[in-house]
C-alpha cells in the first residue's frame, strides 16, 4: 500500500525552499499581499484515509477552482441545454481571452475559462432566489465545512480591476449568452472567486469528482455521468493554455487558481489539494505542478 504520508513529506521537504516558485497574482491587487513562501498539501483517500502536510489549514483565494464547483450546481438546475451556451473544447488560450468569443459568436469554448464560467453564473444568477448565499452553502455541504465563506475585500478589489471580466461579460451580453445584467453576473462571478478554502477543505469539497458523483456527506448527488462529464473538462480545459502540459507532466483531471491551489484527482481513488501561491507565467502555481508531477510519477498513481 502506497505510504502517502511518506511521499507527500518528502515533496514537501523537496520543495518548501526552493528560490524561483512563481509569482503571486497582482492584477487583483488584494491578492499580492499573500506571502508567496507558503506551501501545503492535502490529500483524502476513498478509502477513508486523509493525508496533510505544510501550511494546508490556511485559507486562500480558490478564484479559478470555483468554476467547477458552479457548473456541478448549475448542470441539475439547467441540464444538458447548457452544452448550447458554452462548448465543451480546450482553448489553447489563456483564462481571460477575448477574441474567440468573437470569432464564435459569444458561444465560449468550456465552461472553465473566464467567459464559460460568466455563463455558468448567469444561470445560477437566473435560477437560485438568493444566487450568492446558496452557491456558498452548496460549498459548504460539499466540504461538510460551515466556516467556509467569501472575503468581500478580495471581491470588491476585482471588481475595481477586472476591466477584462467587463469586457467578456459586454461581450457575451451582446451576443445574447447572457440572461441577467452584466454587473450582476459579474457580482455573482467575483465573489464565487473570492470563497477562501485551505487544502482540506478543497480536497473534501472535490472528492464528490473522485466518488462516482457521490457526496459523502449525501447532499448534491450528481449523475455518474456528469462527474465523467465534468472530470473530462477539467482534464482538458483546467489548466487554459497548459492543459496539455498538465496531462502531460502530472496526468490527473484538475483545476488550479490564481490564488495559487491546484486540485487534481484520480477517480475512485482520492483528490490532492497543493498550495503554493507563486504562479508561473500561465497563471498556474508554479510549485502546485512541480509536485503533483512528482506525486504521480512516484506513486505511479494517474489516469495513464
Ligand atoms: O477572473 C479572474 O481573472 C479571476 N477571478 C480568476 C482567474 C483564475 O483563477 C485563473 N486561474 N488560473
């Protein structure tokens, strides 16, 4: 039996100090005050085990992790009728790109880029009564975590600054791909963003992904096949322009954010969470990729 502990020690030893580890997110201006030396990982087991080691108990920005848990709320609430409104094809461009929503009529390339995932919240917008307080109950129930919650400076900082999200959100708007007014969706969107989680939670909130749709705490079932469904998209969009290299290099479905987490998991198997808040020039945490490459390829443990 694989001893995880052991492994995830020695990457963590491996790499806490290492000098070049990315840079942390400025174009949110609140999120460049996190000190870029932290660095944790988490990982819970199907087999009822659970693995921690470094700073995995203290919360950060999930920013981009959140798309995937909008569009597991949105898919049950809208069905298969949201494939219509975003496609479901790698970009091969990074998160925040503009000119294919262009070239494709407002329809974006999956749900995982800034674009899909305003479309995804302009469902959730249209469908929930009080769109923000159960998006993050649904959080909740999924981590079995009620402390989990929005930091409102981290939202209004990229309110003040996401003259790009503006743009995407016009964009879509004029296209007729979105239902609700631009600043509502993009309010829904910045504080979906905003949620702070530490690894645990993450990995907790993520291993529905790994358990066949199943939430062990036994709220929010999704379907087995929109787990698969959703499994794939994050192993073919959830790294923007380096999804491939994270198949590559690492092989596992998964998601990062510019707040510097990555989960991945492995299905009927477990879910990883790694923090380290430096990113590499793809926006992906710099030493998130460094490790899981290291933990796939010792553990011999990936979807190849
Ligand atoms: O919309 C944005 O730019 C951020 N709220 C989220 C971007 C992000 O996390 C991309 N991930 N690597």
């Amino acid at each position: 039996m694989t001893d995880f502990q052991n492994v995830i020690d020695k990457i963590h030893a491996d790499l806490k100090d290492k000098v070049n580890r990315g840079l942390v997110a400025s174009y949110i201006p609140e999120l460049s005050n996190v000190d870029p030396h932290q660095f944790g990982l988490h990982l819970k087991h199907m087999d009822g085990r659970s693995f921690s080691t470094g700073v995995s108990q203290k919360a950060f920005s999930i920013q981009s992790i959140s798309k995937v848990l909008t569009l597991a709320m949105a898919l049950p609430l809208y069905s298969e009728n949201i494939w219509k409104r975003v496609d479901v094809e790698p970009s091969g461009n990074p998160f925040n790109h503009l000119s294919l929503l262009e070239l494709e009529n407002g329809i974006p390339r999956n749900p995982l880029i800034n674009a899909g995932a305003l479309v995804v919240a302009d469902i959730l917008v249209s469908r929930l009564t009080n769109p923000k307080e159960e998006f993050l109950q649904y959080v909740r129930d999924l981590a079995n975590d009620q402390t989990i919650n929005y930091n409102y400076v981290v939202a209004e900082s990229e309110r003040l600054t996401g003259f790009n999200n503006f743009a995407a959100a016009n964009l879509l708007k004029a296209y007729h791909n979105l239902e609700n007014n631009v600043d509502d969706v993009l309010d829904f969107y910045f504080h979906q963003c905003s949620i702070e989680m530490n690894c645990e939670q993450l990995s907790n909130a993520f291993f529905m992904f790994a358990n066949h749709g199943i939430c062990t705490q036994g709220k929010h079932h999704l379907t087995h096949s929109r787990a698969k469904r959703i499994n794939a998209i994050m192993l073919t969009c959830g790294f923007y322009d380096e999804a491939g290299e994270f198949a590559f290099e690492v092989g596992l479905p998964g998601k990062s954010g510019v707040g510097g987490g990555i989960v991945a998991l492995l299905p009927h198997h477990f879910t990883i969470t790694v923090w380290s808040p430096g990113l590499n020039p793809k926006g992906n945490s710099l030493l998130g990729m460094q490790a899981l490459e290291q933990f796939t390829s010792e553990t011999k443990l990936s979807i190849f």
